[in-house]
C-alpha cells in the first residue's frame, strides 16, 4: 500500500469530520466492546443481498488486495460472529470492489468500461482469526452509473456459502472523499447516491462501515461486524447485547 501523504490524511480527517456518530441505547456501545466487538454499528444479522458485478474466485488468498491501484488508502475489517456475538473462527471470507473509476478487475465492465480480464486488483479472500476478524488493505471503492458506493463481500462456512451481502459507508463520507482525492476525479457527477439505492435499502442500516483514522499513522480503517445464522437463528445481535445489560 501506498504511504499516505498529506493530502490523504486530510481527505480522511474531513470525512471522520462529516461521518454522524453513532446514537446508540445507554451501554450497547460498552457492551459491545465487552464481547470483544470491532464496531458498535451492530443491530442485526447481516441481509443477504445480490452478489452483482463481477464475482470471480481467482484463489487469492491475501491481505493486501491493492496491487498499485490508486485512491485513498483503507484498512477494511469483517468480524464474522454467531447470533450470540460468538467470533465465527476460520471462515473465509472474500472481498472485491471497483477501482477508483468504478472499473472491476477480471472482466468486462458494464457500459464500455475498460477490458481487465487476466487482472485481479481489489480482490482476495482472508481467514478469520481467533477473534472472527479478517483483515485487507484496499483502497476506498470508487462508483459506477446506477449504484452507490459498497464493497461485495462472501462468507463461507466450510464449502458452503453462508452469506452472500455488500457494504456500504455514510454518504458524508462518500461525498468527502470524493471531492478531495484526485484519484476518484470524473467527468460525470454521480447518478446514485444511498438514499435511493435498493440494494443499500434492502441492507438496512447493519451494513453500514464504521470508520476511524488508525493511528500512527492516519489511514481510514472501515470495520462492519457481519452476524451469520447457519442453523437458521434469526435474534439480532442488538438485541443479545441489550439484554446483557
């Protein structure tokens, strides 16, 4: 991954600046953090929703899916945890997102866009760790005409597949990253904003990244944990943590 610059560490601190807090019931947040939680963004389990462009399963098993392209750098963290916040060890879990221009890796992209067939940037898989985290380091995803901001996301289980689902990030943030990094720069203003997204409505509000600046060294980390019921539980993970009170 690229060192960040000045510029990069402005665009972040400006989008932190921009994203609304959190307003969470009395405790949810201590309680969360207690379970060992990495965001207290947590109130149900995770929606399936449509795979979309363009899955593919090159095999990568990597933590650094930037290969060079440009944009504003990120640190992405999934927690993959059970109905009772039970950190979920050894899944895999796969990422893949558009570049900067709204261009995928390993195909032909909608609309004219560019040939990347043979490439593979913004993609790879992790397994989750002792803690149900899995970790990349990516870029924040550009756009594309008729649909917002997100990164696509798989969960498996063994050979199964238990979640299929994308995420998506505050539409201050969005805004402010894409105003002030050149990288993301268009000729087109965006035709898609959250609000009238229906794949993004369909999600629900669990979907949302919760974003920082990591310190050291200033980068923007997004962190979702992504509830799953392999046996067909579907109690919400806000709702385990309230009752701990």
């Amino acid at each position: 991954m690229r060192p960040l610059s000045t510029l990069d560490r402005r665009t972040v601190l400006k989008a932190m600046s921009l994203a609304p807090l959190a307003v969470l019931p009395s405790g949810v947040a201590a309680r969360a953090e207690s379970a060992g939680l990495i965001s207290t963004d947590v109130c149900l389990l995770q929606k399936e929703v449509t795979e979309g462009p363009f899955y593919l399963d090159p095999q990568l098993l990597r933590a650094d899916i930037t290969e060079g392209r440009p944009g504003l750098p990120m640190q992405l963290r999934l927690q993959v945890v059970t109905a009772d916040c039970t950190p979920v060890v050894g899944a895999r879990v796969d990422v893949w997102h558009c570049d900067a221009q709204g261009v995928y890796s390993g195909v032909r992209n909608l609309g004219g866009g560019a040939d990347t067939e043979g490439q593979s940037f913004l993609r790879g898989a992790q397994m989750t760790d002792a803690t149900g985290v899995a970790t990349f380091q990516t870029i924040f995803p550009g756009w594309y005409p008729g649909r917002t901001t997100h990164v696509h996301y798989k969960v498996f289980l063994d050979d199964a597949t238990v979640l299929t689902s994308q995420i998506f990030f505050d539409e201050a943030v969005n805004q402010a990253i894409y105003a002030d990094d050149e990288s993301y720069a268009r000729p087109n203003a965006r035709d898609m904003l959250n609000a009238q997204d229906r794949i993004a409505a369909q999600a629900g509000e669990g979907a949302y990244a919760q974003v920082k600046m990591t310190e050291p060294d200033g980068a923007m980390e997004a962190a979702l944990v992504v509830g799953i019921s392999p046996d067909g539980d579907t109690s919400g993970l806000f709702d385990w943590l309230w009752k701990r009170a």
